[in-house]
C-alpha cells in the first residue's frame, strides 16, 4: 500500500532536537566536583546527569539500577576500586560504558584503566570543550583519551614512551593497583575489601611487586613513587 507523503513525514527522524538525553551517572567524593561536572554534562545538548553519588559502591548500585548510558568515575573513590566497578559492569554484562576521571596522567595508570574496559581516561584538567568531545566519542561507541595524555606513547611509540626495561612494566594489572593504594597509605586489610580480594592474596601480590621492583618496604616505594610523579593518587 502506498505511503502518503503525510505517512513519510510523520515516519521521518525525531529532529536531534527533541531526541531522548543520553543519560549519565557522576561519582565523585567531593560534591562541589560532583555538582560541577553535572553542571557541566547538563549544559551540553543532548546529555542529562541522572545520579550523582560519592561512593563506588553507590555508583554500582545506582549503574545496576538505571543503567544509565554512561558513567563517569573519579578514580580516587576511596570505598572500592574504580576499575572494580567497572570490571563489574562488564561481568554483568550491563550497558553502561564507564570512563574515568583524574588529574593523574600516567602511561601505567591510563593503561590500566582502559585495559579493565573504560571506554575513556578525561583528566579533571580538561576544558567544556573536551568534554563535550569525550562525551560524544562515548555515546557514539568509541574511546576518548584527553589530549593531554600522549596517546602514542601509551602504546610503546614515539618519543613520549618508556624505557622498555621500566620495572613499573613488569607489574600485573593486580600488582598496580596493590602498589598505587599501598603508597597511599592504605592498609592491607582495606585494600583487600577494595579490590575484592583477601589479605592473604593482597600480602601475596604487595611481596610480589617488591621483588619486581627491587624494594623492600612501603617508605621506598612511597619514595619510587614520588620520584615517579605517582605519588598523588587519590586522583
């Protein structure tokens, strides 16, 4: 049966205008960065801030909840991982793509993070403009990596990129993340029920790293880690 040209006009596209938000979950611990950013993610067309919380485990359950299209997570949440969290939606097969936030910009973190399956690494440095950037590359299925941040050098090229004999390289993924709360100043027993893990696992990973990088208590690895510029890790 043939189609009348009102039929096709009201079949046409929704305009962008009057499209559905894409809709955002923030965490961040400090409200006034939370309220910010939502600020921010709202005042971009095409883009509304559904939940803002201050903690990882919030953030699962309210990802769990409205499974929002995206997440932003500071990277500094203090209650459990953020690359838990987002290795957690994975496992859960949700269909929130999740991206991080911090102010550090390191090869080894940024890498770790996109290798737990952030579709993302924005430093709180970025400008409105860079945000509206990543958020796009969000939404529309690929990976944003603040410019900042040299994208050839997380990859092994170009001038930016690390002695190949690094000791950060040999860590594991576990290894690191032992390592970055470790020199934080959090305990084992906290920085199991952060990452999921049991003490003994945590004693296990927090000797392991020594070894590769041939240090032999926490003081010095605070130390490597100033030396390093990793020092600042609560992002």
């Amino acid at each position: 049966m043939p189609v009348s040209a009102t039929q096709q006009q009201s079949t046409a596209a929704t305009p962008v205008s009057e499209q559905r938000p894409i809709d955002i979950l923030l965490a961040d611990e400090l409200t006034l960065v939370r309220e910010g950013l939502a600020s921010l993610c709202n005042s971009i067309p095409g883009y509304r801030v559904v939940s803002q919380v201050g903690s990882a485990g919030a953030a699962l359950a309210e990802i769990q909840r409205l499974q929002p299209a995206l997440a932003l997570l500071d990277l500094g949440l203090s209650d459990l991982a953020a690359t838990e969290v987002i290795r957690r939606v994975r496992e859960l097969n949700l269909r929130t793509r999740c991206a991080v936030f911090s102010v550090r910009k390191d090869r080894k973190t940024v890498l770790e993070v996109l290798r737990t399956g952030a579709c993302g690494f924005l430093l709180k440095t970025s400008s409105s403009e860079q945000m509206a950037d990543a958020l796009t590359q969000f939404s529309q299925g690929g990976i944003y990596v603040s410019p900042q941040i040299e994208v050839m050098s997380l990859f092994g090229e170009g001038p930016g990129r690390l002695n190949n004999e690094d000791p950060l390289e040999s860590l594991s993924s576990r290894e690191f993340q032992v390592f970055s709360l470790l020199v934080e100043g959090i305990r084992a027993k906290e920085i199991a029920a952060r990452l999921s893990l049991s003490p003994k696992t945590v004693d296990t990973y927090r000797s392991s790293l020594m070894r590769k990088l041939d240090i032999h208590d926490v003081a010095s690895l605070v130390k490597f880690a100033i030396r390093r510029d990793l020092a600042d890790l609560r992002s």
